[in-house]
C-alpha cells in the first residue's frame, strides 16, 4: 500500500474524463500532433464553450499540454494542445473501481506506475490507494 498524497480524488475525477464523450474526442485527436481547440471542436463537433472546459479539465488533470501557441492571420494567440495519455486501465471489478495510467513521459509521473483503487464507499476507511501485486 502507498500512500497516495492526495491523488486518490485526482485519480476518481481522471476516471471520469476518461469515460466523457468529449473528453475521449479531444485525446484522440490530439494524441499525434498538437491540435487547437477550435480545430478539436470543428473536426468532432463539439460545442467550443464544451471544447474549452474539457481542455480546461484534461490540463488541470496532466492529461494534455499546451505544447505551443502561435500567432493567427487575425492577430490572435492560438493555443495548440497536445494529449500525454499513453495509456489508461479502467476496471470495475468486486465492487470496487481500480485504475491506472501511464503518461508519454515514461518516467514516474503524478500517477505512479501502480494500480490505484478508488474508494466510493465512503464507510470503508481512508482514501489510500492500494497496490495490487
């Protein structure tokens, strides 16, 4: 067992990106070659006020990047984002919901290479993550 530092809440709201419709479109469109937001929203159809607080949500979770920002014919700053997930486990099994995530930076990251579960039972103790060996 380790102690998650506080990534246990992280790790629940990851899992749920990551089970959002727009949330799966922009990472896929963005695992290749980094793409704008109003890009993402065109080629999905997705709304851009949702495009923008998806990308919102998947930065704060480290799950994307802005990986650069250039300059529009109309003068305007563009932001170019790029998706981090290499990969993501996401089991519910015996009542309980365990996960793991792997980002392209192949080193340790914010997640650990560990399997973590996720308590949603709120009379079953502490929010530790657990290791499954």
């Amino acid at each position: 067992m380790g102690d998650d530092g506080g990534v246990g809440i992280d790790v629940l709201r990851v899992s749920q990106l990551l089970t959002d419709e727009y949330s799966i479109k922009i990472l896929v469109a963005t695992v290749r070659q980094p793409k704008s937001a109003q890009d993402i929203a065109n080629k999905f159809g997705i709304p851009i006020a949702a495009t923008y607080r998806r990308i919102k949500d998947l930065e704060a979770a480290g799950l994307i990047v802005c990986q650069e920002r250039r300059l529009s014919q109309q003068g305007k700053r563009v932001s170019y984002y790029l998706s981090m997930l290499k990969n993501a486990y996401v089991f519910f099994e015996d009542g309980s919901l365990r996960v793991k995530f792997q980002l392209k930076t192949g080193g340790a990251d914010r997640f650990g290479d560990d399997w973590h579960e996720v308590q949603l039972d709120p009379s079953k103790g502490d929010d530790k993550d657990r290791e499954d060996k």
